[in-house]
C-alpha cells in the first residue's frame, strides 16, 4: 500500500512540474550572421495575431514594444513604426539611419485562458532581420507554449521575453 502512495504522488508531482512550466523552441532560419553592439534599430510593428476567427489587437503592438526594451540592452538607438509594412515600403532615406531593421511576423497567436480551460497560451513569432541594404542577415523563429496548469492566467505575450532575449544573446554573439 505504501508503494502504490509513493509512486501516485510521485506521478502527481512529475506531472504538476512539467504542467507547471513553458516551454520554447526557437531555430535559425537563415545561417546565423553576428550584429554588431550600439547599433541603430529599426522595428517594424507586425500586423495583429490570430487564433481561428478571434483576432488579438494588441499583439502586435506587444511584440513589437517587448522586442524593443530587449533591443535597448544592445542599442542606444531603437525607433518603431507603428503599422505593419515590408523591407521595400521603408523608404531608402528612412532605411540610411539604422544599421538593422527588424520584421517581425506573428504567425500563430492563442490566448486560451489557462487558469480555468487547463489549456495552454500558444505563440508563433518569425523575426526577419535585414541590413540597411534590404539584405535578410537572420531569420529566427520563436514557438512558445504556456503552462496546463497555472495559478494566474496570463496573456500570450508573456511568452515572448525569453526567447526574445535569447534569440538577441545569440545575434550579438553573447549566447
């Protein structure tokens, strides 16, 4: 009897430390190019995410602004445009003043409400990050998943700062 209520609770605590925790996959798209410290940024807001028919209109704005303070720790010099547009539609004098320009894509964005649904948060960010040339010099792709179980419910932008901040370590040959 004994036995059998050892390893019940520790079925129950292995399996409340992995539903306890978030995970994150994050790969390269592109070979991996080191940026240079202090160098000018520019981030470009990406259009809202989406879960099925439910649009998140903050997402964007919340990528864009989580990157930014990450960015801050590596440069003096970061400036966002507030509406989703590509490499091309950045005009050449604009382009001149940053040394890199950051595009993110928010390709997968679900708010689940955890704390009651036991279902997790899911987010899928590709960052393309080109040169003041329109060259892509990095491609990253972050994946996150909130925990099953969580005390406080939180919003899928809580998954970004990790892999945001790891993905920049990487880029500026810290990590």
């Amino acid at each position: 009897m004994k036995k059998i209520i050892s390893t019940l609770l520790l079925f129950t605590a292995v399996i409340l430390m992995n539903g306890c925790t978030a995970s994150y996959q994050s790969e390269f798209m592109t070979p991996q190019t080191y940026m240079q410290n202090q160098a000018s940024i520019l981030i470009v807001t990406p259009e809202i995410g989406r879960y099925e028919t439910i649009e998140y209109p903050s997402s964007g704005t919340d990528v864009a602004s989580t990157l930014a303070q990450e960015l801050g720790k590596y440069s003096p010099k970061i400036a966002t445009i507030p509406t989703p547009v590509t490499i091309n539609d950045i005009g050449d004098d604009v382009l001149q003043q940053y040394n890199y320009v950051f595009i993110p894509q928010i390709l997968h964005w679900e708010d689940r409400l955890t704390g009651w649904s036991m279902r997790p948060d899911r987010i899928k960010v590709r960052f393309d990050i080109f040169n003041n040339q329109r060259q892509l010099v990095n491609s990253y792709m972050v994946t996150g998943r909130s925990a099953y179980i969580v005390w406080v419910s939180k919003a899928p932008n809580s998954l970004l700062r990790k892999p945001i901040r790891d993905m920049l370590k990487t880029f500026f040959g810290q990590g």
